[in-house]
C-alpha cells in the first residue's frame, strides 16, 4: 500500500473496512426499499450524436476549470487521465445509445486533471511537486464526479445543459429523474460499473483477499471460490462465472497489490472535503446549480492541489479540512443521499 498511498496502513484499514461492512449490511437493504418505492427513472432516449456529445463533454469540463491550452480530450476504451501538470490527456468512449457514460467519465478524468494542473510550478520534476498519492487522486476526482456533479444541485444545471445540446422531451432531464437514474443502487458484479454505495464492498473484499494471498493463507487456485464466499457475504450472490468474478480487474495481473483500497480511501476523503469546502462556501450549492463549479476547484487547489506531495494522507486531510480521515463523513453523505425520505 505504500507504493501508492503513503500514510495509511494495512493494519488502520480493518477496522475502517469492518465499519463500513457493518454499515452496509444495514443500509444497503433500506436504500434497496426507498428506491422501490420510488418512480422507476425515465430513461434518456437517443440517439445522442457523437459530435455533439464530444462538445458538450469538453464545455463542461473547461466550467469545471480545465484550460484546453494545457489539455487534450481524446477517444479510448476506457476513460483515463495522464500526462503532465503542463500537458495533460483525458480520454473517454462514446456511444450515441447513451450519454451518461461518457460525460460522467470525462468529469471524473477531469477531477484528476485539474489535481496535476493544480501541482505547484514551483516544485515541478521534484518528488514534493508530485501527488500526494493515489487516495489522494482519487478524492480529487471523485468530489467532482460523485460529490459535485452527481449533487442535487448542480444536476438541475446539468438537465438543462443535456436538453439544450440533445432536445426532446425534457421530462428524463430534470433533475429529479436524473438523480434516480445515475444514483441507482444496485448489487452488481462489476466493479467498474458499481454505484457509490456498493463500490466500497468491491474494494473491501479485494482487500482481504490480497491480504491472504500475500500472508499465505490463501493459494492462488482457491481465489475463485474464495471470491464468490467473499462477494455472497457483502452483497449476498456469488457472480455466475470467473470473468464477472476474479477476472475482471486489470490490476493482478499487472502486479499492483495494495492499490484497491486507494479508491475507497478517496471516496471517502471526498466526502469530507465536500463537507469542509461547503462549510467555508456557504453559498457552494447555489454556485454549483448554476454550473459555477471554480470557488469550489479554487478551494481544492489552495486545500489539495499546491500542496504536493509535501503531506502525507492524514496531514493533507487535517491541512484541508481540520482533521485526519474521518468515514464518518462518507456514511453522512450517504445517507443523505440513498436514505433520507
């Protein structure tokens, strides 16, 4: 785990994770209910060309603060940010069946991106001018996706941006529909695909799994049937066949043990920096329902970004937000979200 987030061990994470599973067995179930209950979400009928789909995706990531002078966006099978803090690269996929994807990819890259834009100049090709690791990342680009633009309030911006390019009927792009549509719970399989509220169950169980593996008490031929036990304990089903189970993810195979957890550690750095940042922006909301998205990545470049690498993960939370990590503020937000009315 040091490899890519520095400041947070193996040993502090189990209770985090037992935390949070506890947590999970409680909330996922009422979340499950209350969404029943609830309208089944319209959903957004195509086809949504290409073209206008590449423009839109680019206009709201430069209202997010990403200068194209410094950026490109560009097609691939998965979105993806890299490059450099002068010269950055996001990518993303387009399909004209569905617009969520794409859109919600590139401001996810852009949350990465404007984390590198945002690394001090004056520490640059130094070890301090870099991120401060992978959980730190990730927070950056989660609390544009997930805490930002995912919110009630910056959704209502959004469905008016979503009609205006693609027009129609403008039912499916109120705000409401648009929240049932991309916060839907569900227990599926696939990592990549899992909602807020379930991703962190993915993590947890990878987590475990490579803990046994490394300490020896789980041989590498039993990881499928210790991964459908694991996965029908969080989310209660086993996944039908290996490519949904211990086949999916890219990162065994490329060797980098002890880089699931930096996910769910940003997730929920995420949520208490967005509870810190609308703590000093009282007016945050309001700004974000009028797709004013730069007080909040001033804040973040002036709490995060220019700090470097020059803070470990606890201290740039405490540097931030006045307190090292704290999941109570994760389980907060989501229960505001998913259980709330």
């Amino acid at each position: 785990m040091e490899g890519y987030q520095r400041g947070v061990t193996a040993a502090e994470l189990e209770p985090v994770f037992a935390a949070y599973e506890a947590f999970l067995a409680e909330a996922l179930p009422r979340a499950e209910a209350i969404q029943a209950r609830r309208p089944a979400p319209l959903p957004l009928h195509g086809p949504f060309p290409v073209p206008v789909q590449r423009r839109l995706c680019r206009s709201l990531s430069e209202r997010v603060g990403l200068d194209y002078a410094h950026a490109r966006l560009d097609e691939s099978l998965h979105p993806f940010c890299g490059g450099t803090p002068t010269d950055i690269r996001i990518t993303t996929f387009y399909s004209e069946a569905e617009v969520g994807k794409s859109l919600l990819g590139v401001l996810h890259e852009t949350g990465h991106a404007l984390y590198e834009r945002g690394l001090p100049a004056a520490w640059a090709r130094q070890p301090v001018g870099e991120a401060a690791g992978m959980a730190a990342h990730e927070s950056q680009s989660l609390i544009v996706e997930m805490q930002a633009c995912r919110s009630d309030a910056f959704l209502r911006f959004l469905g008016a941006e979503l009609h205006a390019a693609f027009g129609g009927d403008p039912a499916p792009y109120a705000a409401a529909n648009l929240a049932r549509l991309w916060r839907r719970v569900s227990r599926g399989f696939i990592r990549v695909d899992a909602d807020e509220l379930t991703y962190p169950a993915h993590v947890i169980l990878r987590f475990r799994l490579e803990r046994a593996l490394i300490g020896g008490d789980l041989a590498v031929a039993d990881l499928p049937g210790a991964w459908g036990e694991g996965f029908a304990r969080l989310l209660g089903q086993a996944p039908p066949d290996d490519a949904q189970g211990c086949l999916q993810d890219i990162h065994w195979h490329d060797g980098a043990f002890g880089y699931f957890p930096s996910y769910t550690l940003g997730a929920m750095a995420a949520a208490q920096l967005m509870r810190a940042a609308r703590r000093d922006l009282p007016a945050l909301d309001e700004e974000m329902a009028q797709g004013e998205m730069l007080p909040l990545m001033a804040w973040l470049r002036d709490r995060v970004h220019a700090q470097g690498s020059r803070l470990g993960f606890q201290d740039l939370l405490r540097h931030a937000t006045g307190k090292p990590l704290d999941p109570a503020d994760f389980t907060a937000h989501l229960r505001e979200r998913y259980l709330d009315g």
